[in-house]
C-alpha cells in the first residue's frame, strides 16, 4: 500500500524507539494512509523529572538508530522541540495529517500532559489515539479483590499471571509508506542531548542503544545467561542479567516480546523463565505502584517516614557519589554507574542502602543521583528501588533490617572479582559499621514512637 492520496497520521515517538511490536504503528499501518515519525523534545513536561545526563545520551544514540531504521524503510524521523501539543498541530497542519497515534506512558506528569495533549487535537478536529507498547498489565486493570490496587508484591504478581498479556508482536514492517511532503526537521543534535565535554567514552564501550542492541541483548540473555539466572543473579561478578533496562525503558523492546522470548526459551529452563518474569513483573508492580500512588517519587509511601531524620552532608554525600566510603563493594558499584551508566542490582540495594542507613542520608537525594547518571533511569523502578531499600515503599524491606557491606562483598562477590574490577586501593572506611548501625536504629526510633 502506498498510501497516496489519503491524509498522513502523525507517529508520536517517546519512549517506544522501536518498529518491531509497536501498536501505534501497527494501527497507523492498517489505515493504508502515509506516516510521519515524530520525535517531540520537551523536558519541561517531565515534571521534576526531565531525562538526566545518562539517559539523554542514551536517547541521542537511540533516536539515531531509529531514524537509521526508519531510512532503511524509505522513512524518516522528523524532529522538533518545544510544547507537545502545539509542536503536533504545527506539524499536522504543515504535512495535512489528520491524526496522531501515540503509545501510553504513566509516569505522572506524563499521564497529564498526555491527556491535555489528547483534549487539545481532539478540539483542533484531529483524531487521537494512544496504546499500550510498554507494559504487560495495565496498571488501571490490575486491582485487588475490594477493586484497589496492590501494595504487597505476590498478590499483584499472582493477579497479573492469570491476566491476559498482550497479543503477539508484528514484525518491523519492511516499508513505511513516506509523507509526499515531509514536514521541517530539526536535527537530532540540534537537541543537544549529548554532552559537551565527552564522559561518555564507557558507555560506548558496553552499549549498543536501540533496537538492534536490544535484540542483541536479548539472545545473549538466552543463549548464555537463562539457564543459570536463579543462581546468578545476585552475583555482579558474573555477567548473569539480562542488562535489558536501559533498552525496556526506551522501548526499545517491548515486554511483551521478552515474555515471549523467555517462555519460548523456557523448556527445561521452566525455573530460571520463571525467576526473570518475575523480576519483569517487579517492573510492572513498580509502574502500577506510581500510576496510583502518583505522589510517591517525592514522597514516601508509609507516610511516617517523612519524619525520619534525614541528615544533609553534602561532604558525605559526594563520597559516596564518587565511590570514595572506603567499603569496596559500595565504591566498586558507583564506579560502575559512573563509568558505563548502570549498576548490577544486588549492588545497587547495596550502595543505596549504605547511603539511606550508614550515612542517614535521604532516599531522595540518592534516587537524584541516580536518575542523574543510571542510562536505565526510569522513574517507576528507581523510586520503586529507592523506597524499597529505604523501607518507606509497598512491599518494602524493613528499614532496621540493615546490610553490612562487607558481609554482602563475601557472599555475592566470593572471589572479590567485581570489586576488583573498579577499586584497586585500600582506603578507610568513612563512618564505623557498628556505629553507623546503631546510629540508624535510634532514627528509625524516633519515628516509630513520635
Ligand atoms: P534483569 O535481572 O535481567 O531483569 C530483567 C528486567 O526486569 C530488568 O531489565 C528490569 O526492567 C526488570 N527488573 C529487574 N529487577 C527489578 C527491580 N528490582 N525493580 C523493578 N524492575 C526490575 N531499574 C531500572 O530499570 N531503572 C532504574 O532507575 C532503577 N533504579 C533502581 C534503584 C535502586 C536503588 C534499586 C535497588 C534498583 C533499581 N532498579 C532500576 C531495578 C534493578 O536494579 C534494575 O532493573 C536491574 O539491575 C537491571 O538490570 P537487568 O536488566 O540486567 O536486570
């Protein structure tokens, strides 16, 4: 199908940089019309959340290779900054198009700005329709038996794996049928995404941004990693994860298609398919959790720690920031993040923990950082991450329940392999473990009697 002569539908690209699996396009396909893949730049609508550092790097790779993809289709990405809706109805009105298709995001201020957006065409005459490429579940269809959602993991998790899944992904197509006129196009670097002075050296190093990278990823996962999964995971010594979060943020996979993929992979590996889809299912509960407890990226879910007496000591803090507490596993991870953009997991529970309850220093500003400098920093899962470790989340850990670095270093890191790996040097410790702990359960007290 060619598409000639019928009105355009614009493709509103976000966080879905994929043509595989993507039902904003499989819906703009099956009107036979020409398409127009848009990429709009406005961080100002992310609320306090704009993309930080990492992420926008990530993004000016991941924008490329879409635009690379879309070329190879006799496509193109267009490009434009500035307020969503009236950057949209320029472009609907330059390239005649009647309707913009748009897959679903649920970070907060996404959700509003998204429906203002949706009202605004609406009103202009366009049509305007979204769809689901990023999650399994919904987070308005799960609900418990009295119809709220979930606090408590299993429950949520039980729910959702006798809910339908999304239906199987099409193929990238192999043509989009082009615009007659394309409408003006900044650019990707005219966004100024990456930065000035070159620090992302290391992220080149163990990235590939987009979809092909993510594809890539992926069958490493299954043919190396799913099997030993169960017993690998905790270890950062061991490449035993799928490294699939920066690309799953960016939609440069849909979870759908790992589902997929991993139960297609799953014959005798039934308890490893099951243990990683039920680390996407966190995923899912970490969105269900932010759709309906908007509030939580600032504020904590047990509302009585918001008065725990978090301490500022921005001398404290920057150590930790550059891997310099003197507990190597700790500064090992944050070497990690800031090397290549991403932290294993067990580490990450770690080195947040170590900031919350050694050094008495606020979630908050931890899940900052890290939003500033993870590649995979995605709103749901770091404040899902963060309120966990801080035992102020649903489902989270007890907060007196604290980790000492050195005991989790022996057990996760036996050899000393991966810290070895980012710390060579041998450096006291910044604060005493014993004394940090006991300095931890005393505030934590302070808020259990008040
Ligand atoms: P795998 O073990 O291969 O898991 C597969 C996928 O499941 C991941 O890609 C991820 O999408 C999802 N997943 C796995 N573990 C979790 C989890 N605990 N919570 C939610 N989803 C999970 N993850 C992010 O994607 N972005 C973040 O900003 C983020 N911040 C975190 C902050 C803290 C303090 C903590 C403790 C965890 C955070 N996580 C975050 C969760 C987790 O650490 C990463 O998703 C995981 O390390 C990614 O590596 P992987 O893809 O190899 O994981």
């Amino acid at each position: 199908m060619t598409g000639e002569g019928r009105p355009p539908v614009l493709l509103w690209f976000r966080q879905d940089l994929r043509l595989s699996g993507n039902p904003a396009l499989a819906a703009a396909l099956d009107r036979g019309s020409p398409v127009i893949p848009v990429f709009v730049w406005a961080p100002g609508e992310e609320g306090a959340w704009p993309p930080g550092a990492a992420s926008r790097w990530w993004l000016a790779q991941s924008l490329a290779s879409l635009d690379a993809d879309l070329r190879k289709r006799g496509s193109r990405l267009i490009v434009a900054r500035g307020p969503s809706a009236e950057t949209l109805m320029g472009l609907a009105a330059e390239s005649g198009a009647t309707a913009v298709f748009w897959n679903r995001r649920y970070e907060p201020a996404a959700v509003e700005r998204d429906k203002k957006v949706k009202a605004a065409l609406r009103g202009q005459g366009l049509e305007a329709e979204s769809f689901n490429a990023s999650l399994l579940f919904e987070p308005r269809t799960v609900r418990n038996r009295s119809g709220e959602p979930f606090r408590v993991f299993t429950p949520f998790w039980r729910t959702c794996l006798v809910s339908p899944i999304p239906p199987p992904w099409k193929d990238a197509p192999p043509r989009l049928p082009p615009a007659c006129d394309w409408p003006s196009s900044l650019n990707i670097a005219d966004l100024q995404l990456e930065p000035s002075i070159d620090w992302a050296a290391g992220f080149r190093e163990v990235w590939q941004p987009g979809e092909a990278g993510a594809r890539q990823e992926l069958d490493r996962f299954l043919a190396e990693a799913l099997a030993g999964y169960p017993a690998n995971r905790d270890r950062p010594d061991i490449a035993g994860t799928s490294r699939l979060s920066p690309h799953l943020h960016f939609g440069e996979i849909g979870p759908a298609e790992v589902w997929r993929a991993i139960q297609g992979a799953a014959r005798g590996h039934a308890a490893a398919a099951e243990a990683y889809l039920r680390q996407l299912g966190w995923r899912e509960f970490a969105y269900h959790l932010l759709y309906h407890f908007p509030e939580t990226a600032q504020a904590p879910l047990r509302p009585e720690f918001a008065r725990f007496p978090w301490k500022r000591n921005p001398e404290l803090f920057k150590a930790w920031t550059r891997g310099r507490t003197g507990y190597p596993l700790v500064d090992a991870g944050m070497r990690q993040l800031w090397r290549t953009g991403w932290m294993h997991n067990r580490v990450r529970m770690v080195a947040a923990s170590f900031l919350v309850k050694h050094l008495l220093i606020s979630w908050r500003e931890g899940a900052a950082w890290f939003w500033d400098t993870l590649v995979d920093a995605d709103q749901a899962n770091n404040t899902l991450g963060w309120q966990w470790v801080a035992g102020c989340g649903a489902d989270a850990a007890p907060y007196f329940r604290i980790f000492n670095p050195a005991t989790q270093a022996a057990k996760f890191d036996p050899q000393g392999v991966y810290v070895h790996r980012w710390v060579r040097e041998a450096a006291p410790p910044i604060v005493d473990h014993d004394e940090a702990r006991h300095r931890a359960l005393a505030a934590l007290a302070t808020i259990a009697k008040s």
